[in-house]
C-alpha cells in the first residue's frame, strides 16, 4: 500500500514573510495657508505643519520590540476569503494561538471552519498534527526558530500564519518588500489607540496597527492580494500578549494521540501549487 503523504497539512493563512506588499499610495495634503492669513498663531500653525510620523520606523520600533522578548504567547482571529467561480467569495474563520520560547521553541494551535491543527517545534523537529484526520508528520530542522521556519516553507512548503513575529528577521523580510510606505492615521483597535500603516510591495497590500504606547505592538494585520482574482484579503486581530508566560518545554513536545497515524511529507516541487487536505465532516468520512 503506498503511504499517506503530506503535502500542505497546515493551512492557517498567509505569513508576513515570503509575499510581497502592495498597497495603494495616498496623495501628500497640501500644507495649510501661513498663519498670518488664516489668523493662526505661530505654535498652532507649527502643530498643523508638523510632518507625519513616519511608518517605517514605528514598523522598525515593532520589530525591534518584539526581538527584545525572550518569550511570549498570543491569540489571533483570522479572517480568511476565498474566491470561487465567478468571482464569488467566501470568508472563513480561524482562531489560533501562539506560543514563542526563544531561541528554539515554538508552537501554534489553528481551529476554525476548515481546519483544526497542531504545529509543533522542540528545538531538533517540527511536527504538524491533523486533528481531523487524526494523522501527523515529522521533520528534522535546524536548532533554531528562524532556520526551522526557513527549511519548512523552502523544502516542503509549510508555512504557518503570523510565526514571523518570532523571527529575529522580522523586519529584513519586510524591508525588503516595502516599495512605498504611508501613514494612514491613528486609530483605534478593541479599544487600543494604534498607529494604522500601508505599506506596497508588487503583489499584495499590507495594513498594520500597531500600538502607540510604549509597547509598539501589532493589534491588526490585512494582506490584501490585488493580482489575486476577486483581491482576497486576510485579516487578523492580535489580541492577549504576555511577555511573562510559564511555558514548559513539554508544551512544545508532540506526542501522538492515541490512534494517530504517521505519514509523510513531500518536498514541494519547482512551481507546484501546495494543496489543502479536505476537511474531514464531523460525524461521517472525509
């Protein structure tokens, strides 16, 4: 009997990393009359003229905040589109959690409409385990987040929504992506005051709120595929960040449930198009 086989066991979404952004570049406002004509004084004209803040570097702030941390766990509400024939599309729901021990732990639990996995890094492997089908695969990776990551979409095609904000090459992968970059304004995310930014790459816009306080920290992510038939978007709401968790090496240790079947990755070949398992019915077969 030929064995099972991954192809793409975890679809939870885009990551940062490995797509370009695209966005759509606003036209600079026009400064405001001087302030002898329109009866201004001196330090409200000031104000009015003072230049906006600029993107890239609250995104660099970000970035370098979330290197800082040694450890850190998030939740995530992801909204997902799918295009159909005829344009039509449909938007999916995917609640996911994460946990980041650096510099060689990670783990990420995905549950929604059509999926319900498990990603798992111990440091020597990384495992994926379908809920649905009862079924998980295993790869050796480097001792690292940043490299294991790397080696799982390059070889195999994994890649794992938002695991890029555990990467000490954060803001390197987006760097060199940003074509054009704006400051939409600031407003607020489940309450919390946020710097909202667009940033355009070739292929995809995306949208980032991050945190005016004084922990710059990402409340809202939209990747919004312009070259993508009917421009799907994808959207997540960070939310419950701790920086002081308890997290046992045990959490990022797979052991099988009972009943689980082994199978096998394949390595994705040059120009074919990963594909996501069916999800299996509760109660019947897939």
């Amino acid at each position: 009997m030929r064995p099972k086989t991954f192809g793409w066991l975890l679809v939870v979404g885009l990551i940062l990393t490995g797509q370009p952004l695209l966005a759509q570049v606003a036209q600079q406002p026009q400064a405001p009359p001087p302030a002898a004509k329109t009866g201004v004084t001196a330090p409200q004209a000031a104000k009015a003229t003072a230049p906006e803040p600029d993107p890239r570097q609250i995104l660099q702030k970000m970035c370098d905040f979330l290197k800082s941390q040694q450890q850190f766990t998030y939740k995530a509400e992801v909204a997902d589109d799918q295009v159909y024939h005829g344009g039509k599309k449909i938007q999916y729901a995917i609640e996911m959690e994460t946990f980041v021990k650096r510099p060689d732990r990670l783990r990420v639990n995905a549950e929604g409409d059509l999926i319900d996995k498990q990603f798992y890094f111990d440091g020597k492997t990384i495992t994926l385990y379908d809920k649905d089908h009862n079924v998980y695969g295993t790869l050796e990776a480097p001792p690292d987040i940043e490299s294991a990551l790397e080696k799982a979409s390059k070889d195999f095609g994994v890649r794992v929504a938002l695991t890029d904000l555990a990467s000490p090459k954060l803001d390197e992968f987006l760097n060199r992506r940003i074509k054009h970059s704006l400051y939409v304004g600031q407003h607020k995310v489940h309450g919390v005051l946020c710097h909202h930014l667009s940033f355009d790459g070739d292929e995809v816009q995306l949208q980032v709120w991050i945190a005016a306080g004084d922990k710059p920290l990402p409340y809202k992510v939209v990747l919004t595929h312009k070259n993508l038939p009917g421009s799907p978007q994808w959207t997540a709401y960070l939310s419950d960040w701790n920086f002081s968790p308890q997290l046992n090496d045990n959490l990022f240790a797979f052991t099988p449930p009972q009943g689980a079947a082994k199978i096998k990755f394949v390595p994705v070949q040059a120009g074919q198009a990963p594909k996501p398992m069916p999800k299996k019915k509760k109660g019947g077969k897939s």
